[in-house]
C-alpha cells in the first residue's frame, strides 16, 4: 500500500472504514496531512464527525473514483503514527470473511482506544555555576544533579519535600532546564517477581526435549506448523512455552501467547517475568484505557516482543511474529460470546499461518476438534504424558451419592467419605480444594406448597440467593432484588379464599407459600465447612469475592503462604494454579453441567473434573481426589478415574460423528429476539424457507437444518429467544447461509438477529 505524501501535487485518496458501515468510504487527504495504511482519523458522515481506520491510499487517476457522493476531505489525523500494522490488514480482512462481518467491525474490536500521551517533566543541569547565595535545598538538588544526571520531577520532590519553589528558583536562574518527556511504559511491571516464581534452572524430560525439538525446527526454519502439545496437569507445558520463546526471542522474533481468561493472566505473566524479563506487554479488557494501550503501542513501535493476554491479544500488532502459543485451547472462553462471536484459539492458527511461524496448542485436555486434527495429522501431536520431576500419580475415586445415607452425611452437601478425607488432609498440615461450579448461597429459592422457583422476571431462570448480602441475584442480567418470603400466586391463592370464606386475612397459615432455600453454590458450602472446621483458614475463589486482579492475586497468595487451609471455589480454582501444597481436591456435585442442553456438556464436565484433579499433588505429596455424584456410570467421571483421555475422546467422537455435530461439520447457530415472542418465532421459520429453496437449487455437499426452536435459554434480558440450526461439511455452505439471511429485510425493528459461526454456547 502507499503512503499518502503531502509532498505530492496529484490528489490523494483514502479509503476509510467506519464501524458499524459494512464498505469503506473515500476520502480525499488534504496536504496539510501525512496518511498511511493503519491511521485512525477523524471525517465527516453526513452531517457529523466519525473516527475510522484507512485501509487504502491511493492517488488520482489511479482507478475511478465514486460518483454517488461528493468526496469530502478528512477532518484530522489525531495519531502520528498508524494504528495497526498494514500487514496485520490481510488477517483482518480474512476474519471479516470468515465471520461475515463487516472489515470496520473487526477493526473496532481489534484495536483498543486511543489514550492521549502523558508526559513527565525532567530536569538537568545547563552547566552554570551554582551562586553562593543559593538556599540549602537548591544546594541539595544541584548536587544530586551533578552526582547523578538528567532526573524525573517526581523522584526530585519525592527525595526532596518541598521543593517546587526551589526547582523554581534554580530554572528561573538558568542553573537547570526543564524538558517533557512522553510516558510510554505504564505496561510494565515494576513489582518483584514473586517468589514462587523462582524456580531455578530446570532440567527438561525427555518428553518435554523431544517435544521442544520438534518445535524449534520450525521456529529456525520460519515455517508454519500446528502442534497440539498434549501434557497432563504437571507435566511442565509453560516450561517447553518458555524455551520456545527464548529461541524465538534470540533469533529478533517476537511472541504472542493466547490465554483463555483475564484470571489466568497475572499468574503466567509472573512465571515468564521470572524468565523473560518486565518488557512484557499484556493485553486484556480488565486493563485501564492507559495501559492497554502503552501495550498496545509498545508492540506497534516493536520496543516489546513479548504479547500476553486473553481473547483479543491475538490481534496483537507484532512486528515479526515468530511463535505463537495458545495455553488451555480447549477453553470455551477463547470464544466472544456477544458482538463479534470470533474464536481466539483457531484465528490464532489463522495468525500463524500468515506470518509464517509454528503455533502451539497446549492443555491437558485437548479440545475434541484439536484432537481429532492430530489424529488426521493436520496438526502434530505432542504427548508429555509424565508429571515433572517428583509429582506423584493421583488416585480418583467416585462416590456415590446415591448409595449415601443421609444420617451419616455431616451436611447435605458432603459424603462421609470426603469428610474424613478432608480431616485427615488438615491433620497432616496439607491444603484442601473444594470445587462447587456454582455460586451463591443456595441455587434458588422454591415454595414449599407449589414447587414454584422464585425467577428472574427478565430471564426464563431462577434466581440464585446470596446469603451474604441477603439477596436474589440473576447471573444474566444482573437483576438483584430482595428475597420475597412468600410465593406470591400461593399466598394470593390463599387470601381469595379466606376473603370468600369470610375469614380474616390474618388467619391465613404462615406456612402456606413459604419460600425455602434449595440447592447449594459455594457460599452454602464455605458456610458449611466453616461450621464443620471452625479452627482451619477457610477462603472462598469466584467471581462474587474476586472481581479484580487484586482480589485474585490476594487469594491465591494466601493459599502459596498456606496461611489458607481450604480453598472453596467455581471453576476459577481449576484452570492453571500449581500449589504443591493441595493434596486433596473435592469435587461436590460432578453433575453440575452434565444436563445442560449442549453436545459438549459431556466433553467440558470431562476437562473441568480433569483440570480440576490436577491441582493435587503437584509438589512431592500423592494427590487424592474425590467425585461426588449421582451418575457415576457416565462416561465423563468414569474417564476422568482412569485418567483416560483416549478413550474418552474416541467414545465422544463416535457420538459426534454420528449426530454430525463438530469436528465432522461446520455450525451455524442463527438466534432471533425480541420481546414478542411470536415475532421472534415467525421470523426464524421464515428463514427456514428461505434457507430449504437456496438448498433445493443446490448440491454442494450436505446440509441440515434444525429448529427453529426455542433457546435453552428461552427468555432473556426481557427478550424472547429462538434459535436455528445449519450444519455442513464445507464452510462455503455456511457462509453462503449467512449471506443470504444478512439479506433478507427484517420485518420489525423491534427484533434483533445474531450469527454465531462455529458457536461454543448452545445455550
């Protein structure tokens, strides 16, 4: 692409993309500017200013230029430099494809926003003589400065209290100067690195140097390569990330390493500063405006060649790409589950490909699509199947719940058998996890006449209670109020006929339509634990009482200093923490997840309960973990006790490949909503027809279509909601698809349409 010169007597163009606009719109460039591919700029749209990103420079007579519209000249360009590489547009451009969204939208959520430059002032000296006559504090400075040069205004009043009048009076005599420096590094941390962290050098396996080597060849030889990196929970896949990376960094190439969640971030972070150094620049939205964008920044200028971060880092502007690794691939957060529905993990293979450098996808327990890719050596398999160094294998047991008699049962929660466990582990001065997927003090509140669950009038759910706060709580839409006593349709039941049995209202059976706590989440069971343990440091972990970085860090400090004994936690426990101290994990309801309305329930409850196991005995200790539940023939806990992931995977994909469901096809998911229902409805089967004659006409492979119907989650948000099905073995067929029904006028403004290629969400 060409840069567009102010030198130049020929008119300069730009095409220029706007979001939410689906084509770029031209633009002329005054001369008074220098525009390249990647600049964020202000220009007008009808009758206001809109920001946007060029994406072509191009200079008069060059092609024809729009004759529909006058051609407005740009307003102002607020960056010096661009935005985003001009070569990272080729990888935009493909995901606009892929997805069928508009290039702007891709571009808006690629890019963070601009934060104006901070500048600090720094002050040194001109080289004239200090007077005699000066004050003790000038003196003070002056001699600093000599001793020690040109030094930040804040480290001057820090040192030197009171010092503004001083600085002053030493700058009005010309003795120092004053210059402004712009701040660029608010990415980096300075802190310590912990010191959990400091691990020493570390011999590798001879399943971690095999793996390494495989990966090294492509990393020298500069060529794309898919690994699946296979490791088992301790078997040590950051250290093969890391010496990845020290190559890649050897060689003037920069890394980018994708993460599933914001929570898993500040800890790996940690484990590669400890190695690579504080020049690292991480990227995520729990960030400040500020720094998210120093990082940003920091990758354009190429002064960092270290990415970190969840979803969006995989849009990173890395000058030279020549590693990229995604930890925990399996993770259903790699996918955006609103607006741009995108999956970090596949465009990160995408990225790859592009620059021309091996990808790594590491877990534990390997998404079944990746696997399945291995297996069909479209990806290269990588097994590190021992646990590093000392770790011990684990023992997993079932219990059953079932065969479980409540009077021996210490809470209605918690199987005697966990129970001594969970005794006998604290007597040995070692840590416990206790994993509960759900929140709260108890799942919902239900009438004890009717049956009735107290819901979300906003959402087809119930309620969760949060003793706490004495609250209702709906997780969807945030909605909070405080729990009723009573159900209304039993106790306004019950006032109509007292009123025309001419009883007083009064007299009405304070028991009738009572609501009752019903369920557990892990606020019911830090309750119960504390009361069963009273001497022991009990702390919980989710997203209640850990809503920032900090609070995160606090906790799990805590549980490395073993001032805490028992961790009770949602999934947030499961995914990355190596504490050599937790021998004991507990799992309280395995069946958590295993009914949801979703083809991968049995394949995320299987990785869940597998992440979740390896958190025990990591450090020199043997790890026990026990399966709570009331199914234990499944095949998820069964494969977990055996620690069979083959066997698991092979068993799933037999299922899958005979429903057609992923790896064997591509998936569209189409949801219309509104808050009439019947319009929601309607418009779904419209689509049907639409999609069943384009079929009709072709015969490009296989397609099936299924639904409409309404969504597991049917009302949300106050809207009704009604999805659709499309599967095929070609991506051509689903793309096509989503073409056609973008076209079609929808009949109210009132509905709202949304297409999740490739969705991970069933729900």
């Amino acid at each position: 692409m060409n840069s567009c010169l102010t030198l130049c007597t020929m008119r300069q163009f730009v095409n220029v993309v706007i979001s939410p606009l689906p084509s770029p719109l031209t633009y002329e460039v005054p001369n008074t500017f220098e525009v390249r591919v990647g600049h964020l700029v202000h220009a007008p749209l009808g009758k206001r200013s809109a920001t946007g990103y060029v994406v072509e420079c191009f200079q008069e007579g060059e092609r024809p230029l729009p004759t529909t519209f006058a051609i407005k000249p740009i307003i102002d360009v607020p960056l010096s430099t661009p935005s985003f590489l001009p070569s990272q547009l080729e990888f935009f451009e493909w995901i606009a494809s892929y997805y069928c969204e508009p290039l702007s939208i891709v571009l808006d959520n690629a890019i963070p926003a601009f934060a104006p430059p901070r500048y600090e002032k720094i002050h040194s000296l001109t080289g004239e003589t200090l007077p005699e006559r000066a004050g003790k504090k000038q003196k003070e400075i002056y001699r600093f400065l000599s001793e020690n040069g040109p030094t930040h205004y804040k480290e001057i009043i820090t040192r030197y209290p009171g010092s503004q009048k001083s600085l002053q009076g030493l700058e009005s005599q010309n003795i120092i100067s004053t210059a402004q420096k712009e701040l660029k590094q608010s990415y980096i941390q300075h802190q310590e690195v912990p010191e959990w962290t400091q691990r020493g050098s570390l011999e590798l396996s001879v399943e971690q140097q095999t793996a390494l080597t495989s990966i090294e060849k492509h990393i020298h030889d500069m060529t794309f390569s898919p690994f699946l990196l296979h490791g088992v929970t301790g078997s040590g896949k950051t250290e093969i990330y890391i010496e990845a990376i020290l190559q890649t960094l050897e060689l003037g190439r920069s890394a980018l390493i994708v993460v599933p969640e914001i929570s898993l971030t500040p800890q790996l972070v940690d484990r590669f500063r400890a190695r690579l150094g504080n020049n690292i620049a991480v990227l995520h939205s729990g960030l400040s405006k500020r720094v998210r964008w120093d990082s940003w920044r920091a990758l354009l200028e190429d002064e960092c060649k270290i990415a970190i971060g969840a979803r969006s880092a995989v849009f990173a502007p890395l000058q030279k790409p020549g590693i990229v690794i995604v930890d925990e691939e399996h993770d259903s957060s790699f996918k955006q589950s609103d607006g741009f529905r995108y999956n970090a993990r596949d465009l990160a293979i995408v990225r790859a490909k592009m620059s021309s450098c091996p990808v790594i996808l590491g877990s534990a327990t390997p998404s079944l699509e990746s696997y399945y890719n291995a297996a069909k050596k479209r990806y290269t398999y990588l097994p590190v199947r021992n646990r590093h160094a000392t770790h011990q294998s684990l023992d997993i047991d079932i219990i059953d719940l079932n065969s479980c008699k409540k009077a021996d049962m210490p809470t209605r929660n918690m199987s005697k058998e966990l129970y001594d466990e969970i005794t006998q582990t604290l007597n040995r001065n070692q840590q416990v996890f206790i994993l509960y997927n759900r929140r709260g003090f108890a799942s919902y509140l239900q009438c004890e006449s009717c049956g009735t669950p107290a819901e979300c009038p906003n959402c087809s759910v119930t309620f969760t209670y949060h003793q706490s706060k004495n609250s209702l709580l709906c997780h969807y839409c945030g909605l909070t109020m405080v729990p009723p006593q009573y159900c209304e349709a039993c106790t306004g039941e019950q006032a109509f006929a007292a009123a025309h049995s001419h009883q007083l209202v009064t007299e009405i059976s304070e028991s009738h339509g009572r609501y009752v706590p019903r369920g557990a989440g892990t606020e019911k069971i830090f309750e119960e634990l504390r009361e069963l343990y009273p001497e022991a440091n009990i702390d919980r972990l989710d997203r209640d009482v850990s809503q920032s970085e900090k609070d995160y860090r606090l906790i799990l400090d805590r549980m490395r200093s073993k001032e805490t004994d028992i961790l009770v936690g949602t999934q947030m426990i499961a995914k990355g923490h190596d504490l050599p101290h937790v021998t004991l994990v507990g799992v309280i309801d395995c069946d958590v997840g295993l009914h949801m309305p979703d083809f991968r329930a049995s394949e995320r409850t299987f990785q869940l309960l597998m992440q979740t196991a390896g958190r025990a005995g990591r450090g020199t200790e043997k790890g026990k973990v026990l399966l709570q539940t009331r199914i234990p023939e499944h095949i998820s806990l069964l494969r977990t006790k055996d620690h069979d992931f083959k066997k698991f995977a092979l068993e799933e994909l037999q299922m899958r490949k005979a429903a057609f469901y992923p790896p064997f096809s591509k998936m569209l998911r189409v949801v219309s909503s509104s808050q009439d229902r019947n319009l929601a409805q309607s418009l779904l089967k419209r689509f049907r027809e639409i999609l069943e004659e384009d079929v009709e006409g072709r015969a490009a492979g296989s397609i099936m279509i299924l639904g409409p119907t309404g969504a597991p989650l049917e009302k949300l948000k106050t809207q009704w909601r009604y999805h659709l099905i499309v599967k095929s073995d070609r991506i051509q067929n689903i793309h096509r698809c989503v073409r056609l029904l973008k076209s079609v006028q929808l009949p109210s403004t009132k509905l709202r349409v949304t297409y999740d290629i490739d969705p991970q969400d069933m729900l």
